[in-house]
C-alpha cells in the first residue's frame, strides 16, 4: 500500500487494536471526528465508544485516566491534539506516567503512549507549531519516539504500543501529508533505541529526525552535488533512549557531525548528542560538532518562523564550516 | 424573550450518626456485627497509636519526614471499611489508617517513611495505589481504574482519598468531570480536615460545601461528620453499593480535623489558635466511639496493649532491615536497561566495590590532584 503519515499511522492503530482488546484510544475529537488529522479515522466506527473515547477536552485527565488505564492492565494509546497543549498535561507525565515503575518498585507499570503532532512548517498558530521534545527526553522512565515517514511511523507506533514502557511519540504535521511510501500490508514493528543511517558517506555525518531528516537529505544531496562530499545521514527515529553506539560508529568514521533539529538550541537535544559523540568518538574529532537548530526565541509566528526552522541553506552552511575547521 | 428559572432543586445532605457528645441516632444506626466493630475500633486505635509512634520516630531521627493523621482515623476506616480486597485503593500521603486496614504492614509504611520506595510497592496480588505526593494528582488514575474496571467487565469498586486543598487543583476537577461522564464507579473520599498546610478552608473555597460541587459533574455529594465513624461508614456503604450496581460516582465530605502538624516538618502554632485546636479535640474521633462500644460491651480488655506490642515488634522489624542497595535504583526505570543506564549502573557499581561495598558510604572528595593530572596544553592521549 502506498501510504501518507496519517493513513499509515491509522494502519498501525487499527492492526494493534486488532490484534490486542486491551488497547484503546483516547483523546479529544478522537471518535467521531476520526481526530483533527484524521489519525484515529473510523476507529470508533469498528470498535465502539468505549475502546475509542471522545474525552472531555482535558489534557491532564486524558493523561491521568489514562495513567489508571494502564495500571489496571490496558494499553490507551492516548492523542494530545497539539504537542503545545501538553503542558496542561506535563505533570502528569513526569510526575506518574514516568515514575509509576519506581514509584512501585516494579509491582505496576504504566505502558501506555502519547502521540502528539509536533513541529511548523503548516502555517499554524502559536502553542501549534513548537518542536520541545527535549522536554520528554530529558525524564528518565519516558521513551520518546519521533519517526520521519509513513513506514517506521507505522513501525514505531506499533512497537510503542506494545512497549511495556511509556512511549511519548511526536508526529511531524509538516509530514502528515507530505509524502507516500509503499507500507506493507502486513504488521511490522521497529525496534525502539535505534537509530538508522540512511545514507552512507565518509565526510561527515548528519543527524536528524523527524520533519528535519528530509532537510538533512536534500542537504546532503546538494553537498554532494556542488562540492563532491559525501555526507552520511543518521536518522534517529528514537530521541530516547539515544543510539549513542551509531553515532559514534558513524563519526569515527567521519570525524565530523551536524545535528539538526526543530527544537530550540540550548539545551536541546543536540547538546547531548554532541556530548555523546565527544564521549564515543572523541579522538576521530576533526571539528566541533555543529548544531543547526531553531534560535532560541519563543515561536514567532508563522509569517517568520521559516527564519528560524532550520532548513536547507543552513545545514549546508554549517557543513561546510565543519568541513573547513 | 423572558427569564425562566431551570428546574434545578439542589441540596446536600449532612450525615450525623454518633455524635461528640456520644448521642446516638438509632435509626440511622448502620448495621454492624460486634466483629465488624471491634475490627474497626482496633483499626482506628491502631491508626492513632501508628501515628503517634511515628511522630516520636520522626523526632528521635529514626524516620524522615511524614503527614501525620491523628484526628482522621473515623474518616478513614469509616470509608476503607465499605470495600472488599477486589476493589481499589487511591490513597494521597496522609491515609497511615486506610492503608493499615488494606493490609499495608507498619514497617513497610514506616520504610517508605524513612526514604525507601521499597515501602511504596504493593503487594502483587494487593489493588492498592502507593502514596501520591503531588495534590489531587492520584484523582484521575482512580477513575482511568473505574473505568478500566468497567471496561473488562469486573465490578471492582476505587475508591480515592484526598483533603479539601486539593479541591483547589485542577487534577480534582477534570477527575470529578470524567467521572460523571463516564459514570464510572469511584467514590471521592474527601478529608475536609479544616487545614492546608495553613490555609484554612474559608480562604481555599468559597463554596459552603465540599460535597456540593460534585452537584457541578452531575453526580451525588455528601457531607458527613468526619469524627464520625458510623455516619463515615453509612455513606461509604451506600456510595460503594451505588458503585457497584452501576450508579456511578459519589462525592463524600468527610468533615474532620487535624489534630496535629501537616507534616512533621511544620509548626501549627504559626496559624491555628490552641483554642481551636482544643475544641476539636473534645470532637476526637475515637473517644465517642469508644463510649459507643463500651455501651454495647464491646470494649476489649488489653487492646491498647496488644497493640502497642504489635507496633513494636514492627519497629523493631523495620530497624532490622538492611540497608539500600543503590544498584536497585536501575531496576525499576525501564523493563530492560538501555545501554546507556547500564553504563550508569556499571560506574555505580564500581564506585560502590572500590568503596568496599560500603552502599553509603561517601566517594572520596579530596580531590587531590595526582601527579598524572595533565596540564594546560599537554595532551596525555595520541589520535
């Protein structure tokens, strides 16, 4: 099947729903509507009102209930509409649904995961267009999951929902619709933890996720192209736990990285891939590792936020400056 | 277009049973064995005599710090009691007596007391939630249980503690929304103990009730005298058996008193009067109920004794306890290690074996430099 983000996403609810009664989705305008990116369409329509629940508008009891859910033994596969709403449900999130193992030294555990479409690029507002998943990466007890297209979206949802651990799983709305790729009709999991090179070079090495892996592949095209160096591209898939093991694998190799991402720099997650790679690739090092990363300004608005997502020009600009240290 | 007035008719009910001058409503008297009452007696004794050996604990540096619940124990074995083991517990931190009657043994509560999160795990066949210390957070994994429960089919009941500052929070509010919505069988046991830390209820809510607002989801409230053990137990009894049958959620305000700190961390004398405080006192929960059983012949010789003993032998239990492994920390992150927490673990591990496996004990801070300390400039490693 060749399929968009939104349908293969859908592919993967509806197969793991298939195969296990005890998953369920919850989440606001996620029955009827089929969710407002239509990820949860004609669920509820094949599973009833009880398994596809159409909550209040509440983040924190979305979250929370769910937190209950899971305690009992379900696995709610819960949407957040915007990864900016979150913050209503922040709480929750680090205080319960990523303690709930230690806090009960293992007697529960709370498998369960939060999808939340993630990032700009689509013209939308404030508090709908933000990319913060250092937030997420940043507790220990969280899994935190962000795919780059419709094959390992569907892979990794179906993974994270049969994880026995939380899994926050961001959705790129600039990739919702942005793309078909053949997705097999079949059930198919990737494992969480590891990340993919999808493109081999020897110069330098790209890392990206998400929205930022196609920018990172178009740069590595053009780089190709105009100055004849060849770029490896690691996609991460997961944030955390990091594949600090193929970053450093691909950096010895190289000795020269560019991280891109859509969160703001500082304190981002490239600051700690750029300390992984110094820890695991310290003496192959030709240059400091680069992070090409929005500035550290609160969303600007879309009229201008292209100024501040990294794109294309960016990343070649600062590979160059890699290569040339 | 004129005004009309909705029909909407709403009142709350006040539960007195036994009251502190010990003046019993017989016809409001819940039907309890003699065994049922001295079970419940006993556990509130335990409870209020738990509690009072804590704080001395806590004051002698044996345990840390704790939320005392002396004056709240009718509150909670009046409530605890409605359930069967197949139901669910959500306590918040200041439940000693409501987890004593689940079973929870002392040294294990005064384990959790004293740093270990050892004493927050249920046993795993136990339907209990381990303390929850951020207010009114618990709410909502009470009704995601309910509704879980639902959900298979099973008819377990949750019931979920929590004192009148966190009806402030908005955990309480989306839960008791949820609730109603999905109608699903969980009892509110509010302890209205007069007291957030030192804001008194008069500045938490300007409401005339607790109870009332579960009015607001669409859903029965009800206040009870909190010191009251049978009034507690009547309406816990019919909140769990409305649960049961499928008639959804009830609010029940318990409404009681601190008797003492909030913590053992804090100073009561800074905001409440002796007087008030005095005045609960002659409302204290255990002295109109003992006055009932002693009435009905029930009182039992040597109970404080017995009980006394069995704290005890479970101080002593718990103070034989070994010391933490820090290494147990790793195993409750994930169900299996990534690499990076075994990398973690490992440094750990190996700091604790050239300490000489000495779990406590401090690395070493001297910080001596070492003649092999590089200096600025010098490279100590080839490429």
């Amino acid at each position: 099947m060749r399929l968009n983000l939104v349908k293969a996403l859908n592919l993967a609810l509806l197969q793991e729903m298939e195969r296990d009664p005890d998953v369920l989705v919850i989440g606001e305008d996620v029955g009827v509507d089929g969710g407002v990116f239509r990820v949860t369409e004609d669920l509820q329509r094949k599973y009833g009102s009880q398994r596809v629940i159409d909550s209040p508008l509440a983040e924190a009891a979305i979250i929370g209930t769910s937190v209950g859910m899971a305690l009992y033994g379900l696995r709610p596969v819960c949407e957040i509409q915007f990864s900016g709403f979150a913050f209503q449900c922040f709480h929750q999130i680090e205080n319960h649904v990523a303690r709930y193992r230690m806090r009960s030294q293992s007697r529960f555990h709370c498998p369960l995961v939060v999808r939340m479409p993630y990032g700009g690029g689509v013209r939308a507002l404030e508090h709908h267009s933000e990319s913060e998943e250092q937030f997420y990466a940043h507790i220990p007890g969280l899994k935190m999951v962000i795919p780059s297209g419709p094959r390992n979206a569907r892979a990794l949802l179906a993974s994270a929902i049969r994880d026995p651990d939380p899994v926050i799983f961001f959705e790129a709305k600039a990739l919702y619709h942005a793309a078909r790729e053949d997705v097999p009709d079949e059930p198919e999991i990737l494992p969480i933890g590891r990340a993919q090179v999808v493109r081999e070079g020897r110069h330098l090495t790209l890392v990206a996720y998400g929205a930022m892996l196609r920018v990172a592949l178009e740069a590595a095209d053009a780089l190709t192209a105009a100055d004849g160096v060849e770029a490896e591209v690691i996609d991460l898939l997961t944030i955390s736990p990091l594949d600090r093991a193929a970053l450093a694998a691909s950096v010895r190799k190289t000795g020269r990285a560019v991280v891109v991402h859509e969160a703001t720099r500082s304190f981002g997650p490239g600051a700690e891939i750029a300390a992984s790679i110094a820890e695991g690739a310290f003496l192959s090092l030709e240059a400091p590792v680069a992070r090409v990363a929005a500035y550290d300004v609160p969303f600007v608005g879309f009229a201008r936020e292209r100024a501040s997502i990294p794109d294309v020009p960016r990343v070649v600009a600062a590979a160059r400056q890699t290569l040339a240290f | 277009m004129p005004r009309t007035s909705l029909d909407l008719a709403f009142s709350i009910e006040h539960l007195s049973i036994l009251d502190a001058d010990g003046q019993l409503d017989a016809a409001l008297e819940p039907d309890l064995s003699p065994d049922e009452l001295k079970r419940m007696y006993r556990a509130m004794v335990l409870g209020r005599r738990v509690d009072e050996r804590m704080v001395r604990l806590q004051r002698q540096g044996r345990i840390g710090t704790f939320a005392p619940i002396k004056g709240q124990e009718a509150a909670q074995v009046g409530s605890v009691a409605a359930l069967t083991p197949r139901d669910w517990v959500v306590p918040s931190f200041r439940e000693t007596a409501t987890m004593l009657w689940r079973g929870w043994p002392i040294e294990k509560i005064l384990r959790f007391f004293s740093g270990h999160l050892e004493g927050g795990q249920p046993e795993p066949a136990q339907r209990d939630l381990p303390i929850a210390i951020p207010v009114a957070t618990q709410l909502p994994h009470a009704v995601g249980l309910a509704y879980a429960a639902q959900y298979r089919g099973e008819d377990a009941v949750v019931m979920a503690y929590f004192g009148d500052g966190a009806t402030s929070e908005g955990d309480f509010h989306e839960a008791a929304n949820f609730a109603g919505v999905w109608h699903v069988p969980v009892v509110f046991v509010c302890q209205n103990n007069q007291w957030a830390i030192s804001v008194p209820l008069k500045k938490q809510t300007h409401s005339r009730t607790i109870a009332q607002k579960a009015l607001a989801y669409g859903f029965p409230g009800v206040q009870v005298d909190g010191n009251d053990l049978l009034a507690v137990h009547a309406a816990s009894r019919d909140a769990v058996a409305r649960a049961r049958a499928g008639d959804g959620p009830t609010l029940i305000e318990c409404v009681t008193y601190r008797l003492s700190m909030h913590t053992t961390a804090d100073d009561p004398t800074k905001y409440r009067s002796e007087e008030e405080v005095a005045a609960w006192e002659r409302k204290d929960p255990l002295t109109r109920v003992r006055a009932y059983m002693e009435k009905k012949g029930l009182l039992e010789p040597g109970l404080e004794e017995a009980v006394d003993a069995e704290i005890a032998e479970a101080v002593a239990r718990f103070e034989a306890m070994g010391a933490p492994d820090p290494l147990v920390a790793f195993d409750h992150v994930f169900a299996e290690r990534p690499p990076e927490l075994e990398a973690q673990r490992a440094e750990l591990a190996e700091r604790l074996r050239a300490q000489g496996g000495a779990a406590d004990a401090a690395p070493d801070s001297k910080g001596t430099a070492s003649a092999a300390t590089p200096m600025r400039g010098q490279r100590t490693t080839r490429r």
